[in-house]
C-alpha cells in the first residue's frame, strides 16, 4: 500500500507527464495488480477521496480505470474538465453508459482552448454515436465555426470518429482532396465554417449515421 500511495500520491516529473502523459510516468497495473482485494477497496478509496478532495491529478483517473470501480463514477463525472481525455477514458472503461452527458455539454460550452482540445479527443476516441445524444454531436459540430483552429480540426475529427467515418491525416489519401478540412484550415475563411459544417452533416447522413 505504501508503494501504490507513493506512485499515485508522490512526486513526479510534471515535465515528462505533460510531455509523454500520466501514463508515462506511472503503471497502473504494477502499482495496484498486486494488491488483493481488500486493498484494492482501500486504494479506491483514496483515490476517490484524492479526486473529491485533492491533491489530485491524473493519476488517480489512471488508477481508477484500471481498478475498474463503478463507485468512482459520479466522482470521475464531477471531475471534468480537469484531465478531461482521461476521465473520459476511465468512465469509457468502466461503463460508458454512466457518462454525465449535460457536465459534458457544458464543458463543450468552455472558453479554453485546452480544455475544449482534451474533451473533443476523449470524445472522439473513447465513445461511439450511440452512447451519446443529439445535442452533444450538435455541439461537437457547431465548434466547427470556433475561432481557434485546432478546435475546429479536433471537432471535425471527434464527430467523423464518433460516427465510424474515416478522418483526417493518415486514413484519408491527402488532406487536400478533403473538402471539409479545406474549409475549417483558414481562420481568415469564416463563412467557410458553415459550409464546412453543411457538409460534415451530408458525410454523416450518407454514413448512415443519425447527425
């Protein structure tokens, strides 16, 4: 137990965690597959109690994705926007069902670049069209017109990957033949975005997914 407090608890290299991620710098499964059972429930509880109450950052999702512990759910929900991409990823692991789908509209809602960033990748990554709802896939799209360009490129990736429609760089020929990127790549194109959305919603219906 000491050893599982150390890791998740102790001093890390910030550096090399913002850099390479949290799970670059920490094992979940070293750290807490050899505990039984009834340290298991221990640690849970004090990663829970860390998420709720502080100190926390994201090793304490980690640890809580591993454990796979449905009773961190509301804490994981709660949690959000912080280490956004990762409580995503936990609650994903653990019941995506149990996702808070309005904290995740008003976190759509963010000014932060960052922040915006995190969700839409978690999103797109760890969630599918069916385990969210209608205004979350509007919202997704309407960040297309974001001023931020990196915004509007990681929304067109969430919603084409929530819907199982191929993306951007590496699964298309080139992004030049691709007539929605080509519409959101300029932050000098504004009208642009409105088309880009019109036709991110065709490309959705003609995937047969619900938009």
């Amino acid at each position: 137990m000491e050893s599982f407090r150390r890791a998740f608890f102790g001093p890390i290299d910030n550096y090399l965690a913002w850099h390479d991620g949290f799970d670059s710098v920490i094992d979940a499964a070293a750290s807490l597959g050899g505990l039984s059972a009834a340290e298991q429930e221990q640690a849970a509880a004090e990663l829970i109690h860390a998420l709720e109450h502080g100190p926390a950052d994201a090793r304490v999702v980690l640890g809580l994705a591993y454990l796979r512990h449905r009773p961190a759910l509301p804490a994981l929900n709660n949690y959000l926007p912080k280490a956004a991409n990762y409580v995503l990823q936990a609650i994903s692991q653990i019941d995506p069902a149990q996702l808070d789908l309005r904290q995740v509209a008003r976190v759509l809602e963010a000014r932060d670049t960052y922040t915006l960033i995190e969700v839409l990748t978690g999103l797109g990554y760890y969630y599918t069209r069916a385990q969210l709802n209608a205004d979350i896939i509007r919202r997704i799209i309407n960040l297309l017109t974001h001023p931020d360009y990196l915004v509007r490129y990681h929304a067109l990736q969430a919603a084409r990957h929530i819907h199982g429609i191929p993306g951007l760089a590496g699964e298309r020929t080139s992004l030049r033949e691709d007539p929605i990127f080509s519409s959101i790549v300029s932050d000098k194109s504004p009208r642009d975005f409105r088309r880009a959305q019109e036709l991110l919603l065709i490309e959705i219906k003609q995937a047969g997914a619900p938009g």
